[in-house]
C-alpha cells in the first residue's frame, strides 16, 4: 500500500485515458448522484490520483455564479478510493487543484474566476468544521456559510481576485 500516488492534471484536457478511468472509477464507487451520469461529469475533471495505471482518486471542478458573493467560483469535489483515504489524498487533491484553477483562471480573465469553493460533505471534517479558517494544502479555507442541510461552504480566494 506504499506504492506512490501519481497526480495527473486533467482540467480542461480531455484525455481519452482519463476519461475512461474517471468514468470506470465513478462506476465502481457509486458515489455519483442516480441523475448524475459519469460522462456529464467529464468536463469536470481536474486531477486523477493513480498509483501504477490504477486511477485512486480524483477530484473535479464545477464552475458557477455564487450569488451570494456576487462572482464566479470554482466548487471543488474529491473522491478517494476507500483504500486510500489514509493517504491524505484528499489534501494534495485540494492543493494541487487550486493551484491548476488558479493558473488557469489568471491566463483566462474573461471566465472570471475569482476562488475556489468546496462544501463539506465528509462527517470526518468535524474537528476541522469547528475553526472559522484552516488551511488545507498551503491554501486557507475560510467559511463562507451553509447549505440548507447544514453543510458548510468553504472558500479560499486566489490571488489575482478582484472584485467589481
């Protein structure tokens, strides 16, 4: 279990391999919502952990108006393999797809994408969901509010975000 995980940028490539992988995984996991097929999700993609050629993990990007803040966020979700949560992917998952977004975002003004968002879905955040601000990967993720079910609503801003 040692074997070391490889993370590949996949956001805005369309890679048939990735794609394949992504779609495979999604499958297996069932964690993808009944009306949410695998293959609408693709566009989504912005990292693939692999350990060998075997696809361990991922993470995506959904890119949407956040009204309440008046300006265009990146909402980021992982998914990781259950034999792998122990690994911290979830962080260098968080870390490596800010640091794609942001990039992407800044050699891309007219898609006005200011920062990165992600709701916490995991009941494993709870000591973590107690501080207004952590970081997560050298970025800091701040709360920002709540989904109507209780979630909460972090978000960590890029550096180039100015707001009109």
């Amino acid at each position: 279990m040692n074997d070391p995980v490889t993370l590949v940028p996949a956001w805005q490539r369309n890679d048939a391999k990735i794609n394949k992988d992504a779609i495979d995984f999604w499958r297996r996991s069932g964690a993808l919502p009944p009306e949410i097929s695998p293959e609408r999700r693709l566009p989504e993609l912005c990292v693939a952990a692999y350990v060998g050629d075997r696809l361990v993990a991922v993470s995506t990007i959904e890119l949407r108006q956040a009204s309440w803040l008046r300006c265009r966020l990146g909402f980021f979700r992982c998914l990781v393999s259950p034999a792998y949560v122990e690994r911290r992917l979830a962080i260098r998952l968080t870390k490596y797809s800010r640091e794609l977004l942001e990039d992407w975002a800044k050699e891309n003004p007219d898609e006005k994408v200011l920062g990165m968002a992600t709701i916490l879905e995991n009941p494993n955040f709870d000591i973590l969901g107690k501080r207004p601000m952590w970081r997560s990967g050298g970025a800091e993720l701040w709360l920002v509010g709540y989904m109507p079910n209780g979630q909460q609503v972090r978000l960590t801003w890029f550096k180039h975000a100015r707001l009109e």
